[in-house]
C-alpha cells in the first residue's frame, strides 16, 4: 500500500459489506471484528430482554405469587435494576477504556448466563430480587459496550448507517430469538413431568447456555485493547472526570439531554403501551385474552415498522448535522405519540397509521442520539463519555416510569404518560434548535477570525 493508498484509508476507512451499504471501518478493524460485533448486536437485546418474558412463569409456577402482587413485584425488579444500571454504567465505561471493550463486553454475557441459572432457583422474593441485581449489573455493560464497540469500529462517514445495521439486528434478534424461546417452555413441561420448578430452569437454562456461547464469541473475535486508550494508567475516577469534562462541549451536552428523552421514548412503550391499547379494546368488547393479544399484536408491529425505517433514518443521519438529525428524530417521535392521543378509534384503521409513526418515531429518536454522541464523543475516554451518555438514558427510564405513572394515576387514563413524552421531544426538538444556532454561529465567528 503507498503512502497516498494509507492516508485514504486512515480518513475515509475500508469498506465492508455490500457496496450499496457503503459501510467503512476504521484503521485496525479487520472483518473478523466486524462479524464479532454484528453477531454480539444480534443476541444483546434478546438476551437482555427474555429475563421480563419469562417473569410471570417464575411469579406464578416457582414462587406462588398473587397475581395481585405480580404487577408491584415486576416494578420493583425493573426499579432496581435500573439503579443498578445508574451506579455501575459509567464506571463500565471508564473501565473500558483502560482493560478494553473486549473483557467487559464477554464479561457482560457472562453474568447474564450466570443469572439466568440463577433465576430459576430463587425460592423466595428477596432472592429472585437479588438474581435480577446481579443480571443488572450485565445489562448496564452490554448497554454501554454496544454503542462503544459500533463508534470504535466506525468512522463518521457511515457512523449512522453502522448502528442502524446494528440496532436491526438487534431487533431481529429479538424477535427471532424470543419466540422460539417461548414456545420451548411446552415441551419443558412435558419434559420436567409436571414439575413446574424443573420446567422453569430447563427453560432459562437455555438463554444461560446461549450466553455463555456468545460471552466466549467475543472473547475471541473482538479487537483486544480500546483504540487510543489513555496513555497514562490514572485513577478509574480520573477517567470517569473524562466524560464530565466532555459536557463542556454544548453538543456533547446536549447528546446527554437526549439520551434523557430517547430512552424515555422506549419505556414508555414497553411499560404503558400495551396496558393502555388491552384497556381500550376491553372497553370496546373484547374479552381480556382477546384484549392482550390486540395489544401485543400492535406492540409487535411498531418493533416491525422501527426496523423498516432503520436504514432509511441512517441514511439521513449521515447527510445532515447530527444535531439536525435529532431535531428531526423528536419531531416524528413527538408525532407519533400525540397520534395515540388523537385518534378517535384505536380498533380501527386508525391504529396501523399511529403504529407507522410511533414506530418510527421510537427508533428514529434512539438512533439520532446515539448518532450524535458517537460522532461528539473524543477518541481518547470515548467508553467514558458513551458510559455517561447511557446513564443519562438510564435516568430518563426512571423518570418516565415515574412521573408517567403518576400521570396515568392522576387522570385515571394510560394515555397520559404518551402526551408527557410527546412534550419532551418538543422541548428537546426546540433545543436542538437553539444549539444549532449557537454552533453555527460560533463556526462562522471562527471562520471571520
């Protein structure tokens, strides 16, 4: 290679892929890392996400808990759980620049395995609850890692299109995965003689040997080491100071504030969303077993309208200011979650149109965020400022859980928590306006001088 060759490919990076794609890597990342990273997106979310499908079996076949009591017991596990995620995230992140994403990222399957061994096991609540802390510390790594890995392999010409390739796989892996997950535990049964106990860890067993193979994957096929880590071995909190210090940043700030609201975007869905639309079609005569399908039926559909619109939302984050891309991500996300409001008939045809846009929306606001902070965040401390980034995102899980539900109390309707999140992307969507001023006309000041 001479020296013109080097210099293209240290700027522009190598392709990979198909052509259409457009994909490059950077320096140093060979296609075997690559492939590692798709195949480690593929089973995050579905890994991270089967432990909530199979709770209600483990509530009612292992522990005996009221169904009464089943709905602030789940609460309560995501509650601390998502505490667990506060304190320990932007650690992982500072942690990975210093070790390395490869450890932490094997590491993270690693305790999900452990955990969903565990599960099954928990003979009382306090137990099931402390198995759920420990799969939660897991959970906060691979949430910080993921986003880590795509930016270190990425260079910001096709930064977009590489997390929304991998944010599909993510989503196909949920779908793909969790379903025949599900449908296993018949057999289970039929397998453990009608013992409900040995029923429930022959089923969450499975995930348990799934992780441990996907934890040794990455051990393997990952690039060892974090580009351009620190030179200097400092102390962890010395490293964690990186990610504040990047704040000073008005668009690395910024990127915080949105991982605020994005996030919130997500949890909105998967904690009121099926609750409120099952309401609704009750109300409209159905019975509960028809009501839950009508709902989940739906859920499903805007997870599948998300994934179509990946691509098409990548592809424009690559072609305007990232701070523009969020602007636009919050004005579709703010759309669709005031279509729930607006609609007059959520049985009807009315409902596929807000499942278009919700759909879009949700993912659009996740997938601008990250695209932001990916392309503000510094390379050196780039794991602390995405672990910070990702506690942000954490909190904002917190408070739409709570103040959503304080709204769904306080005027008694479900749909209360989808118009306070609309707000929110309106209020991000007007600060991402004000930004865009400050930074062009900063530009432009710089450019005169």
């Amino acid at each position: 290679m001479n020296e013109s060759s080097a210099t293209t490919e240290s700027l522009e990076g190598r392709p990979f892929g198909p052509k259409k794609l457009a994909l490059r890597i950077a320096p140093g990342i060979s296609r075997g890392h690559m492939y590692t990273l798709l195949f480690g997106s593929f089973f995050g979310i579905a890994m991270m996400g089967f432990v909530n499908a199979s709770q209600p079996y483990i509530f009612t076949e292992v522990l005996g808990i009221p169904q009464a009591d089943q709905g602030p017991l789940a609460g309560n596990l995501t509650f601390w759980s998502e505490v667990v995620v506060i304190l320990w995230i932007g650690l992982v992140g500072a942690m990975s620049d210093k070790l390395g994403r490869k450890p932490i990222w094997g590491a993270a399957f690693a305790i999900f395995a452990l955990g969903y061994f565990l599960y099954p096991l928990a003979q009382t609540v306090g137990q099931l609850t402390a198995f759920r802390v420990l799969f939660a510390a897991g959970l906060a790594m691979n949430t910080a890692m993921l986003p880590a890995v795509i930016n270190d392999y990425a260079v910001d010409s096709s930064r977009g299109k590489m997390i929304a390739v991998c944010f599909m796989l993510n989503g196909l892996g949920f779908i793909l995965l969790l379903t025949p997950l599900r449908l296993l535990l018949p057999f289970y049964q039929e397998l453990a003689g009608g013992d409900s106990a040995l029923a429930a860890r022959y089923w969450l067993w499975t995930p348990a040997a799934v992780c441990l193979m996907v934890s040794t994957v990455l051990l393997l096929g990952l690039k060892s080491g974090a580009p351009a880590q620190l030179e200097k071995r400092e102390p962890l909190l010395s490293t964690l100071k990186v990610g504040l210090n990047a704040a000073k940043d008005i668009r690395v700030a910024f990127a915080y504030f949105t991982a605020i609201v994005a996030r919130g975007d997500m949890a909105v869905l998967s904690t009121f969303f099926v609750l409120w639309l099952s309401q609704k079609a009750m109300a409209g005569g159905m019975d509960v077993g028809e009501a839950s399908v009508y709902a989940l039926k739906f859920y499903i559909l805007i997870q599948v309208f998300a994934l179509l619109w990946l691509p098409v939302m990548g592809f424009i984050l690559d072609r305007v200011d990232r701070v523009a891309g969020v602007a636009i991500a919050m004005v579709l996300a703010a759309a669709g979650y005031t279509s729930l409001f607006l609609i007059t008939d959520p049985l009807g045809k009315q409902m596929w149109i807000a499942a278009v846009i919700v759909g879009m929306g949700e993912m659009s606001a996740n997938l601008a965020s990250l695209t932001l902070i990916g392309s503000e965040a510094p390379e050196k401390g780039r794991g602390a400022v995405i672990g910070l980034f990702s506690l942000c995102g954490a909190i904002g899980i917190l408070l739409i859980a709570k103040f959503g539900g304080m709204a769904s109390g306080y005027y008694n309707d479900n749909i209360a928590p989808f118009v306070l999140i609309a707000i929110a992307n309106c209020v991000v969507f007007v600060v991402a306006i004000v930004v865009l001023k400050i930074t062009r006309d900063r530009a432009a000041a710089e450019a005169v001088a």
